[in-house]
C-alpha cells in the first residue's frame, strides 16, 4: 500500500476557545470548523512549552525540555526530530512558513523550506539577512513592519491590535498560504509527501486583513477572566511579567494597566480577526490538496503551538502555564481509517504528534521519543486515557490532571496549585493552602516519578548511542534484567 500523505498545519499563539464548532460562537473559522465535522477533535489538547521554541522542539524531537535542554529561546536544529525518520522512510519533506528552527535557516531533516518567522523582531533571528517573506516585501518596495513602537505615536494606544495596512499579498500569513498553494500545485514527484505549513498569525501584533476585521464588529467578544488582586497570591513572575512588558522598548511593549474594557474587546478582536485570516487561507490550501487527489490516503493534523493570554488574568502573551496558553486546539483528519468524526475529552499533548505520524506512515517509532501515538483515536478504538500531561518552560514545570494543575517552580519556595473543578478558570492559587497539602504532595511526588522516568527512558539518544542501546529495566515483578532496550519501553506518565 502507498505511504500516506502527512500534511501538518500550525497556527502560532491560537488559544483553545476559538473554534466556532467547538461552542465560540463570536469566532469566525469556517475551515476548520469544517475540520471538526471531518475529523477527531482532541478537546484537551495541551502544549509541552510555553512558548515557540520550546513546544516546538519539544513537539518536533519527541522529547521535552528536561532532556533536549531546550527550555526557550535555545538552538535546537542539531537535534534528532522524527523528520529525519520520514526522511529516511522515503518520505519528502518540506516545510512552508514559520518552524521556529533554530538558527533559522538551518534546513533539520527537510529537503525543502521556504521560511517565515515572526512578522516583527528580525533582530531576534541573529542576522541581517531576512527570510523569505521579508525578502518578497522587499522585492516590491516595501519594508518589514519591525519597528512600528517608534513611527507610530498611537501604537501603545492599540494593545497590538493593528489591521494589516499593505495590499493582502503582502501579509505574512497570506504569503505562506500563496506559497503554499504554489508549492502544491507545481510538486511533480512521486514520494509520499510531509508538508508543514507554518502560519504566524495570531501571534502578536494582532493584524488581521480589514475585511476579517469587521466579521467581527456586531460580535459579542468574551470579557476576559480576571480577579482583583489574584496574582497578590501568585509567585512573583507574575506581577513581573506585567512590569517588565508594560515598560519593554521593543515592538512588544504593552501595558495592560492603561487598558479600558472597550481597548481590551478592541485588542481580543483583532486577535480572533487574525485567526480568520489564517482560517482563510488553511481553507485554500486544503482545496489545493484535495484538487490534486493527495487527501484520499492522508493524515492532515491542525493544532497551534500555543495561546494567548489576551487580558485574561490582566496578563498578555505567554510564559507562564495557565490553560489560555497551554491549552491549544488540536484536530485531525485520517482518510485512511473506519473511524468516525468524534470529540476526545482525554488528556492529549503535541508530543504526542510525531508517534501519531509515524505510526500511521507505518514507521517504527523511535524508542526515545516520549509520546504516544494517538492512532487508536482516529481509528475508533478503545484508549486507556493518561492521568497527566505535562510542559516545561524556562524553569517552569507543570503537571495537570483532568481536576488539578500544580506548576513547580524551580528551586523557588512558592508555585501555583489550582482546583479544577471548583475554580476551572484558575483564579485561586491554593498553594499555600493548608486544606490542600495532600494533593500538593501527591503532584508534587507524581512528577518527580515523572521526570525521573523520562530522564532514564531518553539516556540512549543522550548518550549518542543510536537507536539500540542497553538499559536495565524493572520488570513487574520487581526483578532487574540487563538486556537491550525493551521494543516497548515502560510507559512514561507523559
């Protein structure tokens, strides 16, 4: 049988609660609500990092942060990903817009990139050269739109919100869906085919086109989660984070503190407006894929890498672990199964796609990586649902369960505790909590297992000894063996 296609779209900073046929009723996402009625929507879908680099290389290599080291901003390209086993497998990889390689331009295990990153902050990418959406601008007399926080004396006034001012063509995320489609319409080769389609919206500045913008004028926009005084019981880093953007000097300066209701609905509408934007054009591009025949034996997988506080909690961006950023839509369509379009409830993380993927392209999946493929969602079968999932950033660990999420905070004394099902939105740190003590210490317990577990499941790829090395391995009766690396290793709780 013919190796399916594997088709993975990213959004970048798209929070779980803006898809319309997920119950968000102001969003306007005909793409993939049309998605949701095709496929599996994994509503409990969370991110291994809290922020760009460091979910992605968590995603992309299979392991988190603790083992690869990459807990932010770090270079992460000379990592093995399970690209290279597709590769390997015969596949052709290629990779379209934003992939937060880095160093940037550095190829991993694609044959082909075509790269965009942030719209904003080039100086961040450690060069003077653009990518490739810069360069396209440049080619017609435009200039990347870096440093609008110095030309624009109304631009703290925005909170980011700032429709997109040139022709369409030359919006970022409307250049990856051209390029994009171009890239599929003009393919001749015979191999199965790994396209990653990397958008950047809705990452900051929000700029949607103007005519997504006004979708959005009658909509009756959430106000955002928030309780006075709530972080006076949080750690420190989160009165910090508050600070340190409301006095940045870079494009990213925003203080939330000036900020009306009317300039927060403003701002959260030109967030969802962006989706809309990129909504558009994933809708063009699966049109494109389904014109050429390549959907009929496909797994085409839509998730974003993480979200967005958008005013809740007072706060923006992300950095920290409440559900607005770790909690991400994820959603995906096999044409090659009996299943059925359902929604899964269980505990999922985007660790958990490249098991997904090489599982379904009939791959061996690589005893290091830590995930679980989540195959047996797509095809109907009974799962046994994890008790945790977990993400690493910066010197952040959270461990969340279906009714608690305790994030630890690296030789700190204090960190954040949250009952899930008496305050879902996280508005109580009850980690000073004496009548909470016991499930503190259980979490607390429950990811050192965790960690410990990972750290000696991943000791072969650390150890640079390939795919086959030697580890002892309890076995259920508590006896130790030496012998190779077992074809299915003990099952982490991530």
């Amino acid at each position: 049988m013919t190796k399916p296609n594997i088709f993975l779209i990213m959004s970048d900073q798209q929070r779980f609660d803006t898809v319309n046929a997920w119950g968000y009723d102001y969003m306007h996402t005909p793409t993939q609500d049309r998605l949701v009625e095709q496929g599996v929507s994994f509503r409990s879908a969370y991110c291994p990092g809290a922020t760009c680099i460091a979910t992605r290389a968590a995603m992309f290599t299979g392991m988190y942060a603790h083992n690869t080291g990459v807990y932010s901003f770090h270079d992460w390209a000379h990592q093995r990903t399970w690209v290279h086993d597709l590769r390997d497998a015969g596949y052709l990889c290629a990779n379209i817009g934003k992939m937060h390689m880095s160093p940037r331009d550095d190829m991993g295990a694609f044959h082909d990139r075509l790269i965009v990153e942030n719209p904003t902050n080039l100086d961040h990418w450690r060069g003077s050269v653009d990518d490739d959406w810069g360069k396209f601008l440049a080619h017609h007399g435009h200039e990347r739109p870096n440093h609008r926080q110095n030309t624009d004396p109304e631009w703290h006034r925005k909170f980011q919100g700032a429709p997109w001012h040139l022709d369409e063509r030359f919006h970022s995320d409307v250049f990856i869906g051209d390029a994009a489609l171009s890239w599929i319409n003009n393919w001749r080769g015979e191999e199965p085919i790994f396209l990653q389609i990397g958008f950047t919206g809705p990452h900051d500045p929000y700029d949607p086109l103007t005519r997504h913008l006004s979708m959005y004028d009658e909509a009756n926009i959430p106000a955002p989660t928030v309780r006075d005084g709530e972080h006076d019981d949080n750690p420190p880093q989160h009165h910090a984070q508050l600070e340190a953007f409301a006095n940045n000097t870079k494009e990213s300066k925003i203080d939330l503190r000036t900020a009306s209701p009317d300039d927060i609905i403003r701002m959260r509408k030109h967030y969802y407006a962006n989706i809309t934007t990129v909504d558009e054009k994933i809708g063009q591009v699966i049109d494109a894929l389904d014109a050429r025949g390549w959907l009929e034996n496909s797994l085409l997988i839509f998730c974003s890498d993480h979200g967005d506080m958008v005013g809740d909690h007072g706060l923006m961006y992300k950095w920290l672990m409440f559900d607005e950023i770790v909690h991400v839509p994820l959603i995906m369509v096999y044409t090659g199964a009996d299943g059925i379009p359902c929604q899964v409830n269980d505990l999922v993380s985007l660790i958990d796609i490249g098991p997904t993927i090489l599982d379904v392209a009939g791959i061996e999946i690589p005893r290091h990586l830590e995930g679980r493929s989540l195959l047996s969602y797509l095809t109907g079968k009974q799962t046994e649902p994890r008790q945790y999932i977990f993400s690493e950033d910066n010197y952040l660990t959270m461990i969340r369960s279906e009714t608690h999420k305790l994030v630890y905070y690296t030789s700190q004394p204090y960190g954040e505790l949250y009952d899930l099902t008496d305050d879902p939105d996280e508005l109580y740190n009850k980690w000073s909590d004496p009548e909470y003590v016991a499930i503190k210490m259980e979490l607390i317990n429950d990811l050192l297992a965790w960690i410990t577990s990972s750290s000696y499941h991943t000791a072969g790829y650390k150890q640079k000894a390939g795919l086959q090395y030697n580890m002892r391995w309890a076995t259920d009766d508590s006896n130790w063996l030496i012998n190779e690396y077992p074809a299915s290793p003990p099952q982490t709780m991530g």
